[in-house]
C-alpha cells in the first residue's frame, strides 16, 4: 500500500493458536483500506510465519538471541510508513470493527504522542488477570493522562516522535511506559481509548507469571530508580489483592472455580516483582497504585461479561471463509 494512514506493528513468537484471528480481525476493520501490516518474528518454530504469510503483510525477521521488546518493536517501526504506528501483540484480537477508528481517534489532539485502548480476557484468562484488566484499563476514556502508565498490547503512537525517540532496546520490559515517560518530559500527552477494545489471551503457567512479573519489576526500577519493593510489600498486596479477587468471584459465583488460581496468580504476581527489585524500601508514587493494588470492593461491571454496545462486533465465526474470500481477491505488493 501506497501512503498508509497507519501501520501497525505485530510482535510474535511461536503464535500459531492466536495470530490467523488478529489478522482476520485487521481485515474487518472499518479502516482496513488505510492500513499496512509489518509482522516482527523472532524465530518461530511453529506454523506462525505460514500463517501470516496467508495475509498480505511485510515480514521482518529477528534471530532469537538477538530479541529485546524494544529492539523488535524498533524493528518493526523502521519499517512502517504510516502517520501513525499501532502496536498490538500477536495473541490478541479486536473486539468491534472499529477498533482501530476508535484508536487513532485521539490523535485528533497535535499534542497526543501515544494512544492505548481497553484490554480483557477471555475464558482462558485466569481469574485475577480478569481483575488486573478491569483495574487497568477502566470504562471511561482518559483524554490526558497524568500518568506514563500504557500498553503496547494495544497501543498507537506517531511515527514522527519514535523517529526521535526510539524505544530502549536494553530494558527486559516495559519499553511502551518507558517511551511514554519520555515524550510526556517533551511535553506530550497520552490518551486511554475505552473503545478501542481487544480480548489479550494469557494462557501462562505459574512460572510465566513468575518471570513475567521479574523481569517487568527488573525493567521498572532501571527506569524509575527510586522505586523499590521490599518483603512486607510482597505480604500486604499479596494479601489485599487475593481478598479482593475473592470479594470479585464471589459475587460472580465463580469462587470455587478459581479458589486455587486466585492465590497462585497473585503469589508469582508479587513473589516475582518482589525478586525483580530485590530491595528494602517500599515502593511509592501514582505508578504503584496503577500496577499493584487491589481492584477495590466497588462494583460496576464484570470484566468477565462483555458491556452491551450497539457497535458492530468483529465476526470470527466466520474467519476461515472470509480468509479465503480475502486470499483470492486481494493482491498487494509489499
């Protein structure tokens, strides 16, 4: 495609469950026409690149000793020719057809930098993650955020400012609150996108939380290096947060289902943040509200249960014939 409104960058790694759905999403959505699409492998074994390979995409390969976050994301963006870069991982997938309409909207702002959107779960996705995301990412939309929390799960930014600003390609995560710290030090804002929604699939043993949670800690205090966590921050919000997921499941009667998950996901949640900082001060300040705590015991909705919405949703039911249609009447040049 010639002058793409947008390019989004998709970062992947042996997704072969996941990655054919976000690509059939991409081609239902309203602005498909104005879209280009960059794949960013760092060695997949599996099926992954013979999928995406199906889709008119540009593939970019990464050896595997060679990958950082930052360094395939950068990757990825050297490539795109859009205004502007939307981010999404490879296992996930957009909810309603204008979910990148939705997320590009608030750059109708000169002053936005990045934009993220809501992300949930999905029957997979393990109880206290169900809670992170409705924590995490709310029902109302944030014009200007005051904070760098994001996620480029599910993120755009302007092209103009990564060229200036390229991620950090030392950090072992995080890289998105990172670039976003930065640009809100030139004087830019972020927005969050309530409608620019996506279902994030998470299917991770206890010792992929752990690591994940490690090396997000690890990442977190290079980048704000007066943050620390000690051992009583491990007790209390492993404490607080497991009585809160059990106050959610209550009253969404899915308590015995998940009286086992809860504790464990919480426990390698702090256990490995705790060991990412490895430290004897508490951690303070408005990152430490966003990340850690507790959902709290207000109820508004379930994130288990999607909100009632005339919005025209993405049909996956339908994925494998639209794929083939696509494959046979589409041809680009990349």
């Amino acid at each position: 495609m010639t002058n793409p409104r947008c390019s989004i960058v998709i970062r992947c790694y042996n997704e072969e469950q996941h990655i054919g759905r976000l690509l059939s999403g991409l081609m239902q959505q309203t602005l498909w026409d104005e879209l280009e699409i960059i794949v960013v492998d760092s060695g997949s074994t599996d099926a992954t690149v013979a999928i995406a390979s199906r889709y008119p995409i540009k593939l970019v390969t990464i050896r595997p000793e060679e990958f950082s976050f930052g360094r395939s994301l950068n990757l990825g963006c050297q490539q795109a020719t859009g205004e502007f870069i939307a981010i999404a991982s490879a296992h996930v997938y957009p909810v309603y057809k204008d979910w990148l309409e939705q997320l590009l909207k608030p750059f109708e702002t000169p002053d936005i930098a990045l934009a993220y959107g809501k992300q949930r779960g999905n029957d997979v996705t393990k109880y206290s993650e169900h809670q992170l995301f409705a924590s995490w990412f709310g029902e109302e939309s944030q014009p200007r955020q005051r904070h760098p929390f994001c996620n480029n799960a599910n993120a755009a930014i302007r092209r103009c400012l990564w060229e200036q600003l390229p991620y950090d390609e030392a950090l072992t995560g995080l890289e998105d609150l990172d670039w976003a710290r930065r640009v809100m030090q030139r004087g830019y804002h972020i927005a969050y996108s309530a409608d620019a929604e996506i279902i994030h699939v998470h299917e991770e043993t206890p010792q992929r939380i752990y690591n994940r949670y490690r090396r997000e800690a690890i990442a977190l205090k290079h980048i704000f290096p007066q943050e620390h966590f000690n051992l009583w921050d491990f007790v209390r919000l492993f404490a607080s947060n497991t009585l809160s997921d059990y106050f959610h499941a209550c009253h969404d009667r899915v308590v015995l289902d998940n009286v086992i998950d809860i504790p464990m996901f919480r426990f390698m949640q702090f256990w490995g943040t705790y060991r990412g900082f490895s430290r004897t001060t508490p951690v303070t300040g408005q990152l430490k509200q966003t990340f850690y705590y507790p959902r709290g015991l207000r109820r508004i909705n379930s994130p288990m249960e999607p909100a009632a919405t005339s919005r025209a949703a993405v049909d996956y039911t339908q994925s494998h014939a639209y794929q083939n249609s696509q494959e046979a009447s589409l041809e680009r040049t990349y």
